[in-house]
C-alpha cells in the first residue's frame, strides 16, 4: 500500500509516453484524404482532439491494466485473497464528473463548428443535384441544362439543393469532407465551399440498391471565369443536342 | 425412436406445413373474392405468419395453453422425456431452464457460424479491389443478412447467458414463468428459419437497417425477413418479461436488489430495454409490410403535388422508429456482456467488485440515458437541424456511465492476485476491444466530426469493436467459465489459450484496419472500392482485414472442437474449480434437475473474496 | 401472444407442480401480476409509436394539424359502446369475487357483444370493408390519411379481438364451474386487458377524430 505513491508515478510517466505515441500510431493509420473546402478545417481540428482525448483515455485504460496484470499477478505458491477494497466513492464522483466536464467541453467546441459549418454566406450560389437509380443529374436553378459532371467554381460558397428521385441516396465529396442524404418527397440542402481546383468523385454514401457501388460522378472545380463558361457554353451546346 | 419424437424435426415439418397451409388460404379467400388466385406478396406474407404459429404448434409449445383454454390440469413434468433417450430433451419443449438456456446458447452459436461464414464470403470478395465472385445482388444480400443473422445470435446468446444463469443465482427453481420460457425459445426457431430461407426467394437488399423506400419495393424476401425478425422479437419481449418477474419476484430473503450477484442487474437492465424497444422496432417493419401488401403510404411521399388523402408519408420517420429499438438493442447486447466482465473480474482477482452500486447503477443509467440518443444515426438525414444538437448532447453523455464501467473494472484489478486461465483472458481481451469501440464512439457522437465518418467502414470499425468486446469475447469467457459447471468436465486450458492468442491480435487488426480504410473514404456496403484510397494503402489493409477475419473464425471452431472433446474426456471439474463464492458454485456440477436440494440463505455480500462468511449457504435439509 | 399465456397461467398452472395451497396460489398471481403491467409496458409502446407516427405524419404543407373527415356518428357511437363494455367488464370481476355466478357469466356475454358491436362499427362503418352495406369514406392506401386510420384502428381491433376470445373463454370454463371467488385470476386478467384495450382507444379516438383541422373543410 505505501509503495502506491511510486506506482502511480510511474504509471502517470508511461500514460504520458503512451499517448503519444498512440497519437502518432492514430495519425498514420488514419489517413484521411485532401482537405478541400473551408469546412474541412475546422472538421478536421476537432477531429485531431477527438484523437487526442482517444490516445489518452486508450493510454490510461491500458497502462494501468497492464501494470496491474505484471504487479498483481498471483506469484507461485501465494495462497492469500487480494486486498478486501470495496470501492471508494471520491473516486468514483471524480471518475463521473471528469468525463461529464470532458464532454460538455466537446459538444461546445462542436456546436461552435457546426454553427459555423452551417451558417449561410451572403453570395452563396445554388446548384441541384438529383440522385437516382443509380446515377446524378446535375442542374442550375434557372436553366434546362443538365449535366452529369458536377462543375463547381472555386473559393465560392456553395448551396447544394438535392432532391431524389426514386429513393434514399446521398451526397458526398470525401475532400469536402461533409455529407448529406437525398431523400424523395423533400429537398435536403448541404453547404461547403470548395477550396482547391482539381478533380473529385461524388460517391453515394447510402445504400441505394444493386449498384450502389457504382453510383459515382466525376467532381470539377475550376476558376469562377471557367464555372461560368461551362455552363454558358458547353452545357448549352451539349444539352441543345 | 423416430425421427418425428424429436421437437426440432416436428417443428420444421410443421414450419413447411404452416407456410403451405397459410398460401392455399390466401389463394381460397382470393378466388372468393374473383382475385386471380396466385399473388406472390400476400401469399408468402399469410404463408411466413401460419409458418411461425405452424412450428410453435407442432413442436408443443402452445399445448398447455391450449389446454388452459380447455380447463384442463397441466401438471409439471420434471426431467427428460419419458421413454425417450435423455439427449432428446434438448431437441424439443421442456420446461427446466437450466435445459432452455443451453438450447438458446447453442442455437445461438449455429447463427453464429452461419452469419461469419456469411462475413468470410464477403470479406474475401473484398479482399482486393475489383469484383471478382459476387453479384452485386447476391453482395447486398449477404451484408443484410450477416448483420441481422449475427443479431439473432447475440440475442440467443445472451438469452442462453441469462436463462441459465439469473435462476440459479437467485437461488430460485426456476423462472417465473417455465412455459412462457420455453415458447420464448421456440419463436426463435421459425424465427431464424424464416430470415435464412429469404434468401431463396429473392432475399432482401436493403442492409440490416432496411431503410424505405428501398425495402418497400425490393424483392419479396422482405415479408420473410420481417417477419422472422417479428417472431424473434416476440422471443425478446416475452423473455425479458419472465427475467424482470423473475429477478423482482423470486429472490431469497435477505438478497436486496444490491446483493444479487452483478450479472443480475445487468439482465435486469437489458430486459427493460427489451421489453419496451423492442415493439418499436416490430412496428416499423410492420409498417413497411403493410406499405408493400396493401399499400399503406407510411414511408411513401407519393408523386409531387401531392396531398394527405395521396401520399406525404415520410422516409425519415421510418428511422425515428427504427432506430428508437435499434440504438437501445445495441446496450441490449452488451450490457449482459459488461456484467459477465464484472462477474467474472472479482473470481480471478480474489477480490471484491470494486464500486458494485455504481456498476449497477451504470447499466441502468446507460439503459436510460440510450433511449435518448437514437437521433445520433440520423444526422445527416434530413431532419431538423435542432435536433442534431441535441442527440449530439445526449449521446455523449453515455460515455460518462460507460467510463465509470472502465475505472471500477481496474478498480477491481488493482491489489487483486490475478490468475490467467482462459476465461480471464477473455474478460482482459472484451475489456481491450470495448474500450477501443467505446473510444471511437464519441468522434461519432459529435456532429461535425461524423460528417465525414458516416456511412464508412470507420463505423463499421466502431460497432464491431462494441459488439465483439461487449458480447462476443465476455460471452466466450462466460462459455468457457462455466463450461465445467454445465458439463461438470474441464476444458482443455492449452487450447483456449491458443484460441484466444490466435482470435484477440487478429480482431485489433480486423477493426483498425475497417476504421482505417473508411477514414479513407470507403462506404460500408459496396462491393467494390477504389485501389488508390489512402495513396494505394488500402488495398494491404483490406487484405489484412480478411486474413484476420479468417482467423477469428479458425479460433471460433477450434473453441468448439475443445468443448465437444472436453465434455467427453475432460478431466473431471469439481463443484468449484474457480473458488467462486456465487450460488451456482456451491451445488453439484452438472447441476441436477432440482437445482436446490434445500433453500438458499443469504449471509453476506457476493464479491466478498477474503472474508471467511460465505454469500450464501443452504438451509440443512428437513429445516425448511 | 402472449396474453392468453399470462392470462390463464395461475387458473391452472402450477409453476412449481407441486404446491396447490391458496398461498402458492396468492404467490403465483402476484407473479402473474406483475407479468401483466410489464407486457401493458411492453405494449403502449406499440401504441405510443402509431400514435407519434400519426402526429408526425398529419402535418400538411403549411405545418398545420391535419385530420381526415371520418364519420363523427359512427366514431361517437363506437366509442360509449367501447367505454359502457369496460363497465359490464368490471361487473362480471365484482360478480365473481362475490361468488354470484349468474351475473358473472350474463355481464360477460354482455361485454362480448358489446365488443363486437364495436369491432363491427368499424370494420363495416369505418372500414367500409362490406361496400354492400356501407360505402366506406376512406381506403388503406389513400395517402397518410388512410395507412395511419387503418394503421391504428386495425391494431386496436386486433386487440379487441383477442379480448373478444379471452372473454368467451373464460365465460365457456366460467359455465363448466371453474372459478371462485378466491381463485379467478383468469378473470382479473381478462378484464385489465380490456380496461387496457378501452384505454387505448380513449387515447385514440381524438388523435383519430376530434384532433387537428378536418381535411376539405375551409380548405
Ligand atoms: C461511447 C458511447 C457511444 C457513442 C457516443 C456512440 C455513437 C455512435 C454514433 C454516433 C453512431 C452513428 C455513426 C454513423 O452512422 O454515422 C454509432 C453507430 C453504431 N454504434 Fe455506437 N456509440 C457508442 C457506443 C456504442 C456501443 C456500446 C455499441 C454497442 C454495441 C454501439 C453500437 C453501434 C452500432 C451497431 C452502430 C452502427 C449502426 C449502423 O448504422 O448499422 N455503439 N455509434
Ligand atoms: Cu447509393
Ligand atoms: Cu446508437
């Protein structure tokens, strides 16, 4: 009992190693893809303290077990019962009301994201996706042309309208990082502004059917000058045939 | 002896019966009606209802009641069928609870190896990108029917965990209600026999969540596969009702609610959740069923422009109801888990449970507390945006009763004089696993963070994690702990160490690996990916992932191996090889049909390892 | 399900065999009891959720309550029949506990086909399922309206149903002698199951009738 107080320093020293190196473990199995839009980043803080708090509730569960398993195992020949402890309840409060302040604090930081992620921009521009069986239709709020290659414009917030047409699907750009579901009889709404021109994938994250797997369409962002003489232009002509 | 003495073969024929007997009705009342006479939705629908009632009747379980509506006398038979070989007895209806905890458990076990091998088909399909065996039809329907074939298995067993164990650790004969029980057991049989023979008319392609509108226009093995998911959840319902009467009814003296042996309130936690959830999630499929055969637009929003009297059902609502059963089943399935883990803990550190009120009360709390979170799958549904922010509030909270489980568990450890024999290191593998499901719950339960996260292997990863440490390896432990109880032989130690080497390294693999590829940005549910996710790494892990996957399932069948060989030729166990100080302990193994000779007493507390008052000690015979 | 079960359970089961004393007898129904309210527990919930899918669902495009113009007579006339049953329910209990067996076994036939006048109304009236009869207003398939009216109404008659053959049952042993006053648990049952049924619908005869703006009407 007395030798506790050296015990638990070594163990606060072993969390303290552990949870970085966990941390690190995390950071190079989780590898998620290019952050391209302006909601990416602070999704993608939150998600690195979520990591954090993870490395370290993980180092603390598993250290102290461990030590434990080493300092308490039965040695040969020993007959004696372990120590008659039945609880402590200061532990306990400390043990509930601890992760209770942990938790509040990242439903706050989250709901300071979400607002933030969500909020409407002023000079938002409005595009239609409609899902279907198994494939996308991509339109402009006051023009007939139809696409199936989603060309956005860069740097400019984004309100994407989605509608389906026969039955649940959803709308998500990995490097956008946010998604939404598609789902028939309503419109659902998904705001991101993409950051970074470049070529992307429109995948359906809900399962639709047989080719859910295959429900896939090719992402564009260019230059705000390019977005608009693509859909001058080349939509016009292509639709027009 | 013929074939038809055996309950299982009766309830089969009766099953096949029933469903024939169910169509030609449906065709009669169609032709009375000048209907064309075959119509496949309403035919297999009234065909799968008289299967369930066909096999219930056939195999005897509805006799007594039958006979209570004739006012006939029903005495108990006690003991194996008369005239009948002894074995016999666990092939049909019998009344002792002892003998209907090992029938769930060993169904149980059979989903089990029917939903992994299931796993293993479709993980080697995905074991390098491209498609290389599986239709896409035959793909979609394998995941559904993994998911919700492993469902029933978790049930069955933490029915067989509880039917065999909450008795006995009461002191009590039996059950409150022995039939009930055991037609408790037998729903399950057409049950499952329904949901697996889906597959043969068309199955159902909808994953085991079943969202409309797709499952309302899929093929017609839906009808089947709600309701055998129907009959299995009537099994829950009147199960957790006979374990809530039993535990609050049929304690000894001097057992309060807070000296009954750990694993009792976790059940009784379980069941309230049964009790109640479970309606739910039978009335959102029923609602699905009745929106396929008679057209009732519950999920349907019809075409646009239109109103009430022609549509304006609502997708959404479909999963408020569902998920309001189906985030709470998923504390339905672990908390009997985290009770063997405390149960099981205090025997092999020789020590009492550290904090045994709070443990308690954090399987309730929990129980509570998830019937307020469903909303945390839906939050990128479309519904309100208010209400992302308060299931986001909610759900973390259940982190906070479930962290409390962790501390009293090394609570428990600390100062113990552990032993590692193979039950042991089971808990030590479930207390591992779950923490790493429980951690990634949280970056899930946060809004912005399961943006991305949604609908990807990472949750996959995460429910895996919660499901294996929460049930699958507590429940081995608790198969191999009281293996000598039931069969009254030992197990051989060697080769349950061998398979718990072989099966904890290869599940960390298996569900780090899933988070890692859905972090990626692979969905769940596709069978195919794209080879150059994570720079081109994801290929190695998905291989990985089914390499491991193989070898949970070789531990599986070499746990098997060992206890058909063990019961046989294992070295004889003794009344109590752990030293345990739980009632079920103090009796003969196996336990004999009457399982208290004499009436239990309680004198002290049940984790009290150290003092010499024992729990509990029995009345000497003819002192009652 | 499971109602006839718990139902009948402690008339004639014997939990442990053995044991015919009235107190094993007071012990079992006490056990039976609590089975009972637990599977009424179990049950709202079914309830509680075709209620919420009604609430949710009949919500037109401006946000505004909606009901659909179901025939106010014939759901008034349902309704007392319902509520004046749950009283002859009680009579035939009392009746029974007082060892007056004739008012037992008539208050029972009278519940009965009280019950099924009720079943009738609404499978005739409300469903309009004999067109010959009655032209219904409204079918299953007819949007929101008709899936969450038949939803509801076809659970609850279900249940009547099922109460329907509970009560002939125990009328059928209560004519054969079984049941005293000290032993009657079957009847007990049989009769919260019916107040339970009843109560139901108290709840949903205004969801059902009286909540919310009549669809057409100032439309
Ligand atoms: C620490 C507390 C936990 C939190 C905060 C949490 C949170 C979540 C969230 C938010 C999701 C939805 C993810 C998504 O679809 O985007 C999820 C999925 C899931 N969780 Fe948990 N979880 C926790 C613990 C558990 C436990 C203990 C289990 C028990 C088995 C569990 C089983 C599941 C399952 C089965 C799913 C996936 C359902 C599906 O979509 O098929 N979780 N969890
Ligand atoms: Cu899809
Ligand atoms: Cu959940």
């Amino acid at each position: 009992m007395q030798n506790n107080t050296r015990h638990f320093a070594a163990i606060g020293v072993l969390v303290v190693i552990f949870t970085f190196v966990v941390f690190w473990i995390l950071d190079a199995v989780l590898k998620f893809p290019l952050a391209a839009s302006t909601q990416a980043g602070p999704i993608d803080s939150l998600i690195q303290g979520h990591l954090w708090i993870i490395a370290f509730l993980f180092s603390l569960v598993v250290v102290i077990a461990i030590y434990s398993l080493f300092l308490f195992r039965r040695r040969e020949g020993d007959t004696e019962e372990g120590q008659y402890i039945h609880g402590n309840t200061t532990l306990e409060i400390l043990w509930t009301a601890l992760p209770m302040v942990v938790v509040i604090a990242f439903g706050y930081w989250s709901t300071v994201v979400l607002v933030d992620i969500t909020q409407r921009p002023d000079n938002e521009i409005i595009v239609n996706a409609e899902g279907y069986q198994w494939g996308w239709n991509f339109s402009l709020p006051n023009s007939d042309a139809v696409t199936q290659e989603l060309v956005l414009p860069v740097d400019t917030p984004i309100r994407m309208d989605l509608t389906s047409k026969d039955v649940l699907h959803n709308f998500w750009v990995p490097e956008f990082r946010v998604k939404q579901d598609i789902v028939p009889g309503r419109t659902t709404y998904l705001r991101f502004t993409p950051t970074i021109e470049g070529e992307y994938r429109l995948i359906c994250s809900e399962l639709c059917g047989l080719n859910h797997t295959g429900m896939i369409a090719p992402v564009r962002v260019v230059s705000q000058d390019e977005f608009a003489a693509f859909w001058n232009q080349d939509v016009q002509t292509a639709s027009s045939k | 002896m013929s074939l038809f003495s055996l309950g299982l073969v009766r309830a089969i024929v009766g099953q096949i019966l029933g469903m024939l007997t169910g169509m030609a009705t449906t065709m009669l009342i169609r032709v009375m009606l000048g209907l064309p006479a075959w119509a496949a939705e309403p035919s297999w629908t009234v065909g799968a209802i008289f299967s369930i009632i066909g096999a219930l009747w056939a195999v005897g379980a509805l006799s007594d009641w039958a006979k209570w509506m004739k006012g006939e006398e029903t005495p108990m038979h006690h003991g194996p069928p008369e005239g009948k070989p002894a074995w016999t007895r666990y092939f049909g209806v019998d009344y002792n609870h002892k003998v209907i905890g090992v029938q769930y458990t060993v169904w149980g076990i059979f989903l089990l190896l029917v939903g992994g091998t299931m796993a293993l088909i479709f993980r080697t399909e995905l074991a390098e990108s491209g498609r290389q065996f599986l239709s896409l039809e035959l793909y979609n329907n394998f995941i559904g029917m993994h998911g919700f074939i492993m469902i029933f298995a978790i049930l069955l067993g933490i029915g067989g965990m509880a039917n065999y164990l909450v008795p006995l650790m009461l002191g009590a004969e039996d059950m409150a209600f022995p039939r009930l029980n055991a037609l408790g057991f037998w729903f399950n049989v057409p049950g499952s026999l329904l949901l697996l023979s889906s597959l043969f008319i068309g199955g159902w392609d909808a994953g085991w969540t079943a969202y409309p509108p797709l499952s309302a226009r899929g093929p017609i093995g839906y009808q089947l596969f709600f309701l055998g998911v129907f009959a299995v959840g009537l099994s829950s319902i009147v199960g957790s009702l006979n374990l809530l009467v039993t535990i609050l009814q049929m304690r000894p003296k001097g057992m309060s609610l807070f000296k009954m042996p750990i694993f009792c309130w976790a059940v009784f936690a379980t069941s309230l959740i049964q009790l109640t959830a479970t309606q739910l999630i039978g009335l959102s499929f029923l609602m699905v069923s009745t929106q396929r055969a008679l057209g009732m637009g519950f999920f349907d929003p019809g075409l646009p422009g239109a109103t009430l009297m022609t549509g304006l059902g609502d997708p959404i609502l479909f999963q408020h109801l569902f998920w309001f059963y189906s985030h709470p089943a998923v504390y339905i399935f672990i908390l009997p888990g985290l009770g063997i883990i405390s149960e099981l803990l205090p025997v092999f550190s020789r020590k009492p449970l550290f904090g045994y009120k709070w443990i308690a009360l954090s399987s309730l709390a929990i129980a509570i507390v998830g019937f307020l979170v469903w909303g945390h799958h839906m939050f990128v549904s479309g519904y309100a945006p208010v209400l992302r922010y308060a299931f986001m509030y909610s759900s973390l909270l259940v982190a906070v009763p479930t962290g409390v489980k962790f501390f009293s568990w090394l609570g428990t450890l600390w100062g113990g004089k552990l032993t590692f024999e193979t039950p042991m290191l089971f808990v030590l593998g479930a207390i591992s696993v779950f923490l790493i499901g429980g951690l990634s719950g949280p970056i899930l339960g946060t809004v912005p963070s399961d943006l991305p996260l949604h609908d990807t292997y990472f949750v996959v990863g995460h429910f895996h994690a919660t499901m294996f440490g929460g049930f699958v390896f507590p429940f081995f432990a608790a198969l191999y702990f009281w293996f000598p109880k039931v069969t009254g032989r030992m197990y051989n130690e060697t080769l349950g160490k061998i398979h718990f080497a072989i099966m904890t390294p290869a599940f960390w693999v298996q569900t780090l690996g899933q988070m890692g590829v859905g972090v990626m940005g692979m969905r769940r549910r596709i069978a195919d990916y794209d080879p150059t996710l994570g720079g081109g790494s994801i290929e190695a892990w998905q291989l990985s992932i089914t390499i491991a996957g193989f070898l949970i399932g070789f531990g599986v069948l070499l746990m098997l191996w060992n206890f058909f060989q063990s019961a046989e030729v294992g070295v004889l166990a003794g009344d109590n090889p752990w030293r345990s100080r739980s009632p079920e302990w103090q009796i003969p193994s196996p336990i004999p049909e009457h399982s208290f000779a004499s009436p239990m007493v309680v004198h002290g507390e049940p984790y009290d390892y150290g003092l010499p008052e024992p729990y509990v000690a029995f009345a000497a015979a003819g002192d009652d | 399900m499971s109602v006839a079960t718990l139902g009948h359970q402690a008339d004639h089961g014997h939990a442990d065999g053995h044991d015919d004393s009235q107190a094993a007898y007071l012990e079992r129904t006490r056990r039976n009891r609590l089975g009972m309210w637990l599977f009424f527990a179990s049950e709202a919930f079914i309830f509680i959720g075709l209620l919420a899918a009604r609430f949710y669902l009949w919500v037109d495009e401006g946000g505004q309550m909606m009901r659909p113009e179901l025939d106010q007579v014939v759901g008034l006339i349902v309704t007392v029949v319902l509520l004046l049953s749950s009283y002859f329910m009680n009579r035939a209990e009392v009746s029974i506990a007082n060892n007056n067996r004739r008012d037992f076994l008539w208050s029972l036939v009278i519940t009965a086909i009280l019950g099924t006048i009720f079943l009738v109304g609404v499978i005739i009236f409300e469903w309009g399922m004999l067109p010959f009869i009655f032209e219904g207003h409204l079918k299953p398939s007819d949007g929101v309206f008709g899936a969450v009216v038949f939803g509801m109404t076809g659970m609850h008659a279900l249940h009547v149903l099922s109460g329907i053959v509970l009560i002939g049952n125990v009328w059928w042993l209560g004519r054969k002698g079984h049941f005293s006053a000290e032993r009657h648990w079957g009847v007990e049952a049989t009769a919260i199951y019916w107040h339970y049924v009843d109560l139901v619908w108290i709840f949903f005869y205004p969801a059902l009738y009286l909540i919310g703006h009549a669809y057409g009407v100032g439309h």
